[in-house]
C-alpha cells in the first residue's frame, strides 16, 4: 500500500478543479506538527508501505520543514520511493536537488495548460507558466529524480486542443494525464455512475491530512468520512478497523454507484 501525507494547507494557486476554488474558505494556513508527522511515520513501520506520498490541499513547498521531513521519511525507509505533488512554482532545480539529496525520488508538476493563458485560467495564478515549464524541465535532468508532468484532461476544464499540444512538446514517458477526481461529489454533478466497485484509491492507498485524521482518500482531504485519528490509533488499526472493513463490505455488497460518497466520484 501507498502513504499520503498532507504536510501543509497553504498553496498560491486556486485550481479550477480543486476545492479550495469552489468552497472557501478552505484551511489555507497549516502545516502539520512534527508529533503528528512523526507518528505517522513511524506507525507506517506496521504495514507494508511501498511508498510515501506528500500532497493534498495544500504546495508541499511551501512546508519549511519538507527537506528535514523527507529525510525522516528516508531515515525510517530506507528503500521506498518518496514523492510529492507540486504546483511546480518553486521548484526551482537548486530546491529540487537538495529534496533529492534528502531522499525524493519522484516529483509530480501540475501543469494542466500548453498556453500561458489557458495555464492561468485553469492554476488561477498569472505570470507562473514559463517558470513552472522551466522548472520542470530542469528536473527531468536532476539524476536520481523521477518526473512526471501531471494533466488534468476534463473537457469541462481544459481545452481537448491544449492537451494534443501538451502530448507534442513533452516526453510521453513523462506524462500523468488523468481526470479530476470530483471530490466526492463537491466539484460537480456527475453524467453517470461509477461501473466498479474497485478503487485505486481506498484499496490500495491510505491519506493522512494535516490534523491527523485518517482519511478514507485523497479526494476526502478534510476528513469527512475518516475511519480515526493518528493521535488515538495506529494506521494498522485504522487500516484493518471496525470502521472501514464495514465500508469495504457495504462497497462489495452494494458497488460504488450506490454508497455515499464514492458513487459521486468520477475515479474508475
């Protein structure tokens, strides 16, 4: 399994498909205490973790203890992958190598947009493009680092024309496009119900946010349907709890197009 920790809230942009666009206020001010992180961490050592993850509402480079955390990371897994998620802002290569040195292995740029003004509609920031562009470019080359330019590819906010010139100026190997996932339902009414009961998400991944609440996935950030908190239980316990083993059951019997809040999703 995957572990995904929001180390922070803040963040610069206000993405079309992100929550913090369409439902403020959204916390946009916390960083996670270093109690709460390391316990995660540690309480990790339970399961079998194949990597940890640094995202969520908030630009992991905005955290001014993410060098010191991956190196934690690091320090208490020595062979998994470390990655973040980053709007790609200012992750200039000098920031970026240093993350490397401390243990990142994988960085994930938003880019969204192949025109400034298309990037600027859809990130809700201005005058960032070329230097996130920059930026991204000079990772692909920083040795021991993995980079992958994430692309959100609903027509409802990208032009299909901007995503055919995306696929031209950049290395396929080095592509992650994949649709919004919707927030539960938060973000936009669905046209269909979701055909499987199998999720990548709550099968296969385990989200932490800022507070400490164990949440059911990315996509439930601020803890709405969360199974605990790391202050009161273990990940083990929450991942094999009462709680979700009871949510796993009711998704088996009655599939994800009928069960609050994965059918309002639109991951497949």
């Amino acid at each position: 399994m995957n572990l995904q920790i929001e180390t922070t809230t803040k963040c610069q942009c206000r993405c079309i498909f992100c929550l913090k666009k369409i439902e403020p206020p959204i916390d946009n001010g916390h960083n996670i205490d270093d109690d709460i992180f390391k316990k995660v961490i540690q309480s990790a050592k339970e399961l079998n973790i194949g990597g940890v993850a640094l995202t969520g509402f908030g630009e992991p480079l905005l955290d001014p203890k993410l060098s010191e955390r991956i190196a934690y990371i690091r320090k208490t897994f020595p062979n998994i992958r470390i990655s973040l998620f980053t709007n790609g802002i200012l992750a200039n290569e000098a920031t970026m190598k240093d993350l490397v040195k401390s243990g990142l292995t994988v960085a994930y740029f938003s880019i969204n947009a192949a025109t400034e003004a298309m990037y600027d509609q859809i990130m809700g920031t201005k005058g960032q493009f070329e230097k996130v562009k920059k930026n991204a470019h000079d990772a692909i080359n920083i040795p021991g680092l993995s980079v992958m330019l994430s692309v959100v590819v609903n027509p409802q906010f990208i032009d299909p024309s901007e995503v055919d010139k995306i696929n031209m100026e950049w290395p396929p190997e080095n592509l992650f496009l994949h649709a919004a996932g919707n927030w539960m339902g938060r973000l936009f009414p669905l046209d269909y119900k979701p055909v499987s009961s199998d999720c990548r998400w709550y099968n296969f991944q385990m989200y932490v946010n800022y507070k400490g609440d164990i949440c059911l996935c990315c996509l439930d950030p601020d803890g709405r349907y969360k199974f605990g908190n790391i202050k009161d239980m273990s990940l083990r316990d929450a991942w094999w709890g009462e709680k979700r083993q009871a949510f796993l059951k009711k998704i088996k019997e009655e599939g994800r197009c009928n069960v609050k809040p994965c059918k309002n999703c639109t991951t497949i």
